[in-house]
C-alpha cells in the first residue's frame, strides 16, 4: 500500500513537472495565449496574453474571462468559443483591435476540458491584402472597361479568366469560355502549334502576332495579339492581350485593291507619271521614269528633281517647279539627261496637289522626240522651199539683169549707130549748106555746136550701155570706167585687181561691172570726192571688192536707199553675194563686197 502511495506520489509529480515545463514553452511563445475551463475561467495566461489584456496573470486566473476583460469581452469572440465548444472543433477568425489599432487573426482550440485561444497580429498581412484588393480591383476594373481583348489560360491553353470584351469579340459568354480552350477558337491551329507560337513570340518580346479567331456564330475574324508569360505560385500561365482587326484588315485589303489599281493606271500612261514635295522628295512615280532614265526605285528615291536636267534646263525646271507652287500649275518643255548622259526632249506639265497637309506637285510628261524630229523636218522643208524660192528669183533677178543688158546693148548701139549716124548726117549737111554762105554759117554755128555735143554724150552714153557680153575683160572695163571718171570730172583713181587662178564667168564679170559703175555714178552725184580706190582680189572662190572714196559720206543709220544702191543689192543678192557698208557724215564711204563663184 506504501509503495502504490509512493507510485502515486512519484507520478503526480511527473505530471506536475510537465505542466510546469509545458507552460513555461507557452509562455516563451511571442503570440498571446490563454486557456480557460470548461466554465470559461481562466487557466493560462502567457506573458504576451497577459500585456494585451493589460493585467498580470496571476491576478486573473480562475476568473471569468467575460466579465474581466475588455478585450476578450466581445460577442464576435463569446460566439466563436461557444461554436468551438458545442461542435468540438477548430473556429478561425479575424478581429479589429480599437484599443489596440490592429488587426489579430485568433485560433480557438476546444476539449473537453476547457479551450485554448491564440491572438496574432495580423496587421500588416490585412493591409498587404487590402493593398493588393485595391490592385485587384482596379486592375480588374481595367480589364474589364478596356476595349481590347484579355485572356488567361494555363499551360495548357485553358481559359482561367477573361474580360467583356474577349466575350464580345468571340460571342461566348465568360462562363462558357471558362470551360473552353484556346484551341477551340484558333482556325487551323491545334494547341501544340498554338503554344509554339506564343512561346517564340515571348522570346522575341511579346511582339504582335496576326491570328485568327472562329466566333460563336461561325465568323472569322482577325485578331492581333500580344502574348506574356506569367508565373503564379509556381505555376505558368500566358496572358493575352488583343483586338479585333478585321475591319483594319478589310480596309487594308481595300487600299491595297486600290493602290494596285492606281499603279496599274499610272503604269500604263504613256509618259512619265511623278508626285513629289516642296523640298523635292519624290513620293510616287511609275515605270516610265525608272525606264526611261535608267536609275532604279531606290536611286530615283534618293534623287532630286533637278537633278535630270543640266546647266540652263535646271533653271528652267527650277522656275517651272516654283511657279507651280505659287500659280497652281505649269507647263515648259526641257531636255530630260538620262543616267547614260542621254538627252531627251520632254514636254513637262505639273499641278498642286494637297496631301496630309501639305503641297505637292503632281505631273506628267511626254517625250516630244519625234514631234522635235518632225518640227525640224518641217523648219528644213521650209527652208529648203525658202531657199529654193529665192534661188527661183535670183535666178530671175538674173534673167532680168541679163535681158536688161541686151536691152542696154541694144539702145547703145542704135544710139551709136542710127541716132548718132543720123545726127553726124545732119551735121554734114550743115557744113555743106554753110560753105559759101557767111550769114548762114552764123546763124547755125551755135546749133552745130549743139549738134556736135549731142554726137559726143550720145557716144559716150553708148559707151556705158554697151559692154561685151562674152569673153568679159574685167580688168580692162574697169580701168576704162576710171579713166573716163578722171577725165570728165577730175576725181584722182587708184585701182587694184588681183585674181589668182581661174576667174571665169561673164555674168559674175559684167554685173561686178555694172556694180561699180552703179557706184561711180552715186560719187559723181553725191559724194564730192576728189579720190576713188577700187581693190579686186580673189580668196577660197569668192571675190571681193572694196571701193571706197573720200566724200561728204552720210548716216548709214537714216535708212534712206537710192535707186542705185538698190540696184547694187539686188545685183549682188543675185550671185548670193553680202555687201557692207561702211560710212558717217564728213568720213567718205566704204563699200565691201563678197560674192561666191
């Protein structure tokens, strides 16, 4: 019996010890713990339990711990412990301290015996998720405003969560996407080729990607899309972000049918088609011009306008350009230089045209190389008509100089040889008549003398109608026309004749003849000269003469033309000939003539 005493004895000790040491592990534990009976007194209280209830421990045991504290007295806790009690199991809540300005996350742990409730302070994980509640719902407010699509599947591509306008695009609700993989929306794609995709396309950056989509109703619909990884708690998900592109797709489909139909147009002018700005960056241009001027798209994007034309066609094209842009449009034809340095005549129209703002000129052109060949053609036709027109009257101007000096000839000869003849009879017959009769002789000495005077002009007047028509001895003719001017009027003459070679051609000799008797004649009338120099000389098959005097002269600049210079033009025009004159008041005259033979 002693000894089961001592057994007793020995164990309850056992057990006290363990409490003790039980407790004293509980106490070191920073949370606050407590621990009541079955009838809610206090049994344990803790170091950190006893500061939040704000009384030493030993002061509160056995008491009720409703009535003795503030902190635990509250009916979120009494319902929480007696739920735990009733049931016998673990309850969990959160609870707003005012006293102590923070959040406590409490544990109650029931049996039979009584519980035990652990406070801790859970402040900064409740304002870590209310910051994060905050994120969460603004985030989720985004996603669910934005106009843009957004999903988020998992690895395997099944939708985890998606915003209003992923459900407008596809037409699925968002419970019924929720039970629907990616796959299932992507045309001609299985998941293995979709995972791919989004994988290569987070490797380059989340770049843009064109994909399509099969909406509810069956339609297809283009969509682009930028693609992320993302890893939550371990696990990988890909979020999607995305628009509905297939009215953009339509409308560049559209301007892309457009554009080729503009190109094709453009393309198939016959000239050169350009659009370029103020500063002369070509914007547009077609075929021809890459053609024609053998530069390619790249060269001719980088050329300038101005850069085709050389020296004064620059300048042209310049002013052409600039009047464009002040007057609205222009026109100017202008050699086009090609990369080969070779030059083409074009005819250059340009217009302003406003794009995105700004002026531009927008023209064509057409290569005139045949019309200039024709043009030029036309110009020597008329030329060679002009020139065989004015061979047609020289040659009559010839034929009427050459019939002139018949006529001449002829006259001078019946003056010689009939009037003369029949003055020189009557002057006989005079003297005859005036032999033996004195009164007689008087009275018809002065009509005798008359009559000899009239012998002598009308001789000397033959002389200067009358030249040889054949076997022409230039030298000799013009000499005599110097004596005879010496002798009747005093004027000193100095002649020159040098013709080398062969000089033939009676026609050229007589009217270069007569063209300085036309001449000698205008010195006797008006010049008062008292020298005549006449030089002949020959040079490469033209003749020239130069006659000059020093006489009064006159103001070549008064226009004013005798019939004897007439005369002289028209003789020497006759034999394509140019004459010069060269002459001023008080300086005498100066004639220089050329003609060909």
């Amino acid at each position: 019996m002693q000894k089961k005493n001592e057994t007793n004895l020995k164990t309850k000790n056992q057990i006290h010890n363990t409490e003790d040491k039980f407790k004293e592990i509980i106490g070191r534990i920073s949370d606050p713990v407590i621990a009541t009976d079955s009838k809610w007194r206090y049994t344990f209280i803790n170091k950190r339990a006893a500061q939040i209830l704000g009384h030493p421990a030993n002061n509160l045991i056995g008491k009720n711990i409703w009535s003795h504290s503030c902190e635990i007295n509250s009916l979120q806790l009494k319902e929480a412990c007696t739920k735990a009690m009733l049931n016998q199991e673990y309850v969990y809540y959160e609870q707003y301290s005012n006293l102590h300005k923070a959040w406590f996350g409490n544990h109650i742990y029931p049996s039979r015996e009584g519980i035990t409730i652990t406070f801790r302070n859970i402040t900064k994980r409740k304002k870590r998720e209310e910051d994060y509640n905050k994120l969460a719902d603004r985030n989720a407010l985004i996603l669910d405003t934005m106009l843009d699509n957004f999903s988020l599947t998992d690895k395997d591509l099944n939708f985890i969560d998606v915003n209003p306008a992923f459900c407008r695009t596809t037409g699925y609700s968002r419970s019924e996407l929720l039970k629907m993989n990616f796959e299932d929306l992507a045309v001609g794609l299985c998941r293995k080729q979709i995972k791919k995709i989004f994988t290569d396309a987070i490797k380059k950056g989340g770049v843009l990607l064109d994909t399509k989509r099969q909406k509810k109703n069956g339609e297809i619909i283009d969509l682009e899309l930028t693609v992320a990884q993302m890893q939550i708690d371990g696990k990988t998900y890909f979020a999607s972000f995305g628009r509905d592109i297939s009215d953009y797709k339509k409308a560049e489909a559209q301007l892309k049918n457009e554009k080729n139909l503009s190109d094709s147009l453009i393309n198939s002018l016959p000239g050169l088609f350009y659009l370029f700005d103020k500063n002369g960056k070509f914007l547009r241009w077609n075929k021809n011009v890459e053609t024609v001027s053998g530069y390619s798209h790249e060269e001719i994007a980088a050329i300038h306008p101005l850069d085709f034309y050389e020296r004064e066609e620059k300048l042209i094209i310049k002013r052409a350009i600039e009047k464009v842009f002040e007057e609205g449009k222009a026109e100017v034809e202008a050699t086009f230089y090609t990369k080969n340095n070779e030059k083409l005549p074009f005819y250059f129209n340009g217009w302003t045209i406003e794009i995105k703002g700004e002026k531009c000129l927008i023209g064509t052109a057409i290569d005139i190389t045949q019309l200039t060949l024709a043009k030029e053609a036309l110009h020597q036709m008329e030329q060679e008509a002009l020139g065989q027109k004015v061979l047609e009257q020289k040659k009559i101007s010839r034929a009427i100089i050459n019939a002139q000096e018949k006529e001449r000839t002829y006259i001078g000869r019946e003056l010689h040889d009939n009037v003369n003849q029949i003055l020189a009879s009557t002057r006989i017959y005079l003297g005859i008549a005036t032999k033996d009769n004195d009164r007689a002789k008087q009275l018809l000495k002065y009509p005798m003398e008359l009559l000899d005077n009239a012998i002598k002009e009308i001789r000397s007047l033959s002389h200067q109608h009358v030249a040889p028509l054949q076997n022409v001895d230039l030298k000799q003719l013009i000499t005599s026309l110097l004596n005879l001017l010496e002798k009747s009027t005093g004027i000193k003459t100095k002649f020159e004749y040098d013709i080398q070679g062969k000089f033939s051609g009676d026609d050229l000799k007589l009217n270069i003849y007569r063209i300085l008797q036309e001449q000698v004649n205008n010195i006797i009338k008006h010049s008062k000269a008292t020298k005549v120099n006449i030089a002949i000389k020959n040079c490469t098959h033209n003749v020239n003469i130069i006659m000059k005097d020093n006489g009064k002269g006159f103001d070549i600049n008064k226009g004013r033309q005798g019939i004897g210079i007439s005369n002289i033009i028209n003789r020497i025009n006759s034999f394509n000939g140019e004459m010069s004159i060269k002459s001023a008041p008080g300086k005498g005259c100066e004639i220089q003539i050329r003609i060909p033979y």
